[in-house]
C-alpha cells in the first residue's frame, strides 16, 4: 500500500503461479524385458543427460544430449566436446498403474534405430529420463526420476527449478476507486531458463485484460 500526497492510497495485490508445486505428478519407470535391453540401459548410464524424444508416431525416443563448454570472452562462446549420434525408441509392450504409489509401469524394449529414422518422425524434445534397476532384478531400466515417491523431490534435482520458477503474474492495483489487472505469463526451456515473458493489462476501471500488451523474449 503506498500514499500519494497523503491523501490517495494506491492498493497493489500479487498472486504467484509456479511450474511445479513442488508435488510429484507420477513416475514412468521403462522397465527393460531382456538382457538386450538392459544392455543399451547400461550404456546409456554413461551419458549425463538422457533427451527424451516424442515422435510423430506416438513413441517415444531417447538421445544422449550433446556436451558443451562455454569459452568466456567479450562474447561467450559455446564450443561441442561431445557429440553423441546415437538413437533408441522405446516400444512398450504392456502397461499397468499403481495407484497408491502414483507409478507407471511400462515393460518395454529398449530399440536402436537410425538417425534418419528418428528424424523421420519429427520428434520433439518431451523430457529427461534416467538409468536406475527400479526393482533391483539386474536389468537396468530407463526410469523419469530415480528412487520412490518419498524420495522423489531430492532425487530430481535438475526438476526442482520448476518449484521456484513463476509460471505466471497476476497484480491487481485499485487506485481512486479504479482498478487495474495485469498479467504476467512466463515460458521456460528444459533447463530453466526463461526464453519469454508476455504481459497483459487492463485500463484503469476496465475488466478487460488486453488493452495493452508488452512482448519480451530473452537472448541466451
């Protein structure tokens, strides 16, 4: 609340919408169904970052994320030291739910496929999936977070920036008996880091949102 020549008073109220709650949805655990699989699993552990990969054909793909280290100058730099062509579709086979531990359970063939073929499907990057033996049978599995639901939050780490990012903005200022809406939406990438922020807002003694805009993409 701030005064303005002692007289008026300005009244201002935010509300705060984030990504995430920082309450886990469900976990997807690719459960592997034979050595073969399990094999391409193991591989994969290799690699930091595991892409996940949906495709025109409703499957989903996995690739290894390219490396990059930044050279710091007048103008930072990214330079590729690992680059990693290689592809893998997931084909489930069956799948089942566990309610009670908010878990899906997909048996599925871990498939090496070209990358033409992946191409092919023009894939769009979905998510981040993970190398963990769910059940301890010694197949390695490819898993969206790692651990159960009790340790789901300290587990994903490179998830936990949706608990604190701002999805969107809503301020609503009253000022001489008129009020003002504005809002505020924001768009992230994979890694948290914002590319947009688009803000609406009313005029004074106006319910409609709109009246003036304002577009901001950000340069990474």
């Amino acid at each position: 609340m701030k005064s303005i020549n002692g007289n008026n008073r300005v009244y201002s109220q935010s509300t705060y919408d984030y990504i995430s709650s920082g309450t886990p949805s469900y976990k997807v655990i690719n459960q592997a169904q034979n050595t073969s699989s399990s094999n391409i699993a193991r591989n994969l552990a290799r690699y930091e970052h595991l892409d996940v990969w949906c495709g025109s054909d409703r499957k989903q793909y996995i690739k290894p994320r390219n490396k990059f280290v930044l050279i710091h100058g007048e103008v930072v730099t990214p330079i590729q030291i690992g680059n990693y062509p290689y592809f893998y579709r997931l084909d489930v086979v069956s799948q089942s739910s566990n309610v009670t531990s908010n878990t899906h359970i997909k048996k599925t063939a871990f498939t090496t496929v070209s990358e033409s073929e992946f191409k092919s499907k023009s894939p769009r990057l979905c998510g981040e999936y993970y190398v963990y033996d769910h059940n301890a049978d010694g197949l390695q599995d490819i898993v969206s977070h790692k651990g159960s639901l009790v340790t789901l939050i300290s587990e994903s780490g490179r998830e936990l920036w949706k608990t604190s990012a701002i999805k969107q903005l809503t301020t609503t200022v009253k000022f001489n008996g008129l009020t003002q809406k504005s809002i505020a939406s924001m768009s992230y990438d994979n890694r948290g880091m914002l590319l947009s922020q688009t803000t609406q807002s009313s005029n004074y003694g106006s319910t409609l949102i709109g009246a003036k805009s304002l577009f901001t993409t950000i340069s990474i």
